[in-house]
C-alpha cells in the first residue's frame, strides 16, 4: 500500500478506496447494508459513504476496517459511487418505505 492510500481521501473525493465490489443490499429504513468483496460481504453503514445513498448493485470503491463490533467481521469505510439520493438524517429517519 501507498502512503496515500493509508491516509484516506478528504470529504467528497471519488474512489479512493483502495477496494471495490458491489452493493449487495441495503436498507434505506435502517442506513446498512452489505457489500460483495472477493467474495465476502463486507458491512456498510449510510455514515461511512462520501454523497449519496448506496443502491442495490451499485459499483462502490471503499476502504476496509475491522467492524466496531470487534467479532472479526469486515465493514466498508470511505464509501464512493454510491448513485441514490442523500437522505436526510442519515438512516435515523422514518418513511420512505414505498420500496
């Protein structure tokens, strides 16, 4: 790895995740989601994407981390290409659900 891929990106840079796969599921109503990753699903929280809302085979870049659960599962960090709106409240808001 590169020293400028183990700084991170600064808000709203596109794709500089040094990973890539693509969404698997998401829930608009929650704010997670999995996304698929050499053949892992890998966690991803509305609060680690950088704009936008990910969508059900979407194409993301991200960085990955060890969950805050600490039980050795992976989530997404540093989210880019996410194509839906941005919701307000950030997974915290109710409605939406005519999905």
């Amino acid at each position: 790895g590169s020293a400028e891929a183990a700084k991170g990106g600064g808000k709203g840079a596109a794709g500089t995740g040094t990973c890539a796969g693509t969404v698997k599921s998401y829930s608009g109503e929650k704010g997670w989601g999995f996304v698929e990753y050499n053949g892992q699903d890998i966690f991803l929280h509305i609060k680690n994407c950088n704009g936008g809302t990910p969508q059900s085979g979407d194409w993301l870049t991200f960085d990955v981390a060890d969950a805050v659960q600490g039980n050795g599962k992976l989530m997404a960090v540093n989210i880019s290409g996410c194509t839906g709106w941005s919701e307000k409240g950030k997974g915290k808001g109710k409605g939406g659900k005519g999905d």
